[in-house]
C-alpha cells in the first residue's frame, strides 16, 4: 500500500485535460486498474498514534485482493476534485460535504451510513430568560461555535429559517470559536442563547458544557441528520472495481476492526449496515440545509 500527498488542483486539471486530448499523465489506465485510490484527509500529526488511513487501506487490500494507494488531500474541496476527475477512485467523507459533492451530479455515493434518528444540535438559554422559544429570538444574538460546524452552525440557522428568522436580518449571529466557548457567552450574558451539538448538552458539568442541572432550558432542536458518513465515487470507476469495494467495504467496517479504525470507528459507522448505491435523494435534507446556512464545500473544514 502506497501513502502519497494529492497533487494541486491545478495538477488535476492538467491531468484531466491531457486525458482528453489523448495525452498521457502518470500511471497508464492499465497500470491502475488493479489499483484502488483512495483521498483521505490527514489524520493528525501525532507519530505515536495508530494512522486509521493505514488500517483502511490494509483491510481494504485484504478484503478486495487488489492493491490500495492512499492519497492525502488539504482539504474536502481537494478530496471532492480529486474523484471528480478520476484522480482517485473514492473517498469516505462526512455526511455534508458527501451531500454537496453528490449533489453537483459529477460523483456517485458508493454507500452511506444512516444518521442517528436525534436531533443533530439543541439551541437554550439561561434559566431565568424570558425566551421561550426559538422564535423569540428575533432581534437577539445568538451563538454559534464555527461558520464550518454542522451541528454548531448550519442546523441550528436551519432551525431558525424553519421558523421564519433570517441570519443577519432576523437575529444576530456571534462565531464564539467554538462549542465551550458559546456555552461560556450565554452563562456570561455576552449573548441570549446558543446552538450546540445535542451530545454536548448531555455532558453537564463539563468544559464542554459547563452549566449544572436547572442553569439553562432548552428552546428548539433541530432535524436530525439523515446521514453520517459516505463513500463517494469516480464515475469513471471500473464495474471491476465498484463491485469488489460494494462487497468489501461492509466487511471492513465491523467490530473486530474497530480498534484499529480509530476515528472511523468514532463515527459510529461500525457494524451498521450502509445503504449501497444511494441516489442523490438519500442528500437532500443536508442539500437543503447547506442552502439555508450559505455553505458550499469550501467551507467545510
């Protein structure tokens, strides 16, 4: 198994136009066809850490019978671009940038994991505010922990859109910098409420949420989010290779590999049946709430 960094996407472009016209770049179609590409993001710095992208690709290797070549992407922008233009052959991504990549209709979902049936983010207040609801936050300051969080941003503006109130039109949205720094805006009254993610509302008495029980009531959850990860795909794949990846991938992600996947087993993918071949429809809830938060994938981080 090969591990390579992903080339500009300058580089990609290049590569893709002297396909067209006939041209060669890199290894010949022959010379990848038994060769799986995968683009991943990089896992962390830390030397002494487990790397999950090499057990995946050892398992993907071991199970498939096919060589796999990892190739580091920058960023989710990097990784959608790279399998667009067959640079790589897929990638496991999270379920927004997965939506938006398969909703510009040039990538396919290879699978997708279901999401939890719980409302992704909750929105509160202090105990002793007049609010009552998420529709009384018009004219307030709300918190949010990052333009680029799904559960500290885009579903909670979802949320308030579903109730008529326009970002920067109907309220005032603050960036904390983060899920612990909003909850420490509300309890210092710097802001009338905030959104976060429901399993941080659940860790009382914590840095990540720092309130005791009865110091802030909740006023509004959002939708829940239909999906949590996705495999997305080259159009270009090979039949040979699709068929071998929709076998083996479901064998990959079980118990028995759970230690060894790290922060893929954290995303509670493991043992769960994925949905294989969804269409783009499987997306459109997240599509929908991209639209609302004015998310594209460059966002994303």
């Amino acid at each position: 198994m090969n591990i390579r960094p992903l080339a500009s996407l300058g580089a990609i472009t290049l590569v893709g136009t002297l396909a067209l016209t006939g041209c060669t770049a890199g290894a010949s179609a022959d010379e990848s066809a038994g060769v799986i590409r995968i683009a991943t993001l990089p896992a962390g710095d830390d030397p002494t850490a487990v790397n999950p992208i090499e057990a995946l690709g050892d398992l993907i290797e071991a199970e498939t019978g096919m060589e796999v070549e990892i190739i580091d992407a920058p960023d989710y922008l990097g990784v959608v671009e790279a399998v667009r233009a067959d640079h790589v052959d897929i990638a496991l991504m999270s379920a927004f940038p997965s939506a938006l990549a398969v909703n510009t209709g040039e990538v396919d979902a290879l699978m997708t994991w279901p999401g939890s049936p719980d409302p992704v983010s909750k929105c509160y207040v202090l105990a002793d505010s007049p609010i009552q609801s998420v529709k009384e936050l018009e004219g307030k300051t709300v918190a949010f922990a990052d333009p680029g969080s799904s559960s500290g941003f885009f579903m909670p503006v979802h949320l308030l859109d579903s109730v008529g109130l326009e970002r920067d039109a109907d309220y005032d949205a603050l960036f904390t910098g983060g899920h612990d720094r909003s909850a420490i805006a509300v309890k210092e009254g710097q802001v009338d409420a905030a959104c976060t993610a429901t399993m941080l509302t659940k860790m009382l008495g914590t840095d990540f949420f720092p309130f005791e029980e009865g110091d802030i009531r909740f006023i509004g959850e959002s939708i829940p989010m239909d999906v949590s990860m996705a495999v997305i795909a080259s159009q270009a794949m090979s039949d040979a290779k699709r068929d071998a990846l929709l076998e083996a991938l479901p064998k990959v992600f079980v118990e028995k590999n759970k230690d060894s996947l790290g922060v893929y087993a954290e995303a509670g993918i493991i043992g769960v049946d994925p949905i294989l071949t969804p269409g783009r429809e499987a997306f459109q809830s997240l599509v929908d709430v991209a639209a609302v938060a004015g998310v594209d994938i460059s966002d994303l981080k």
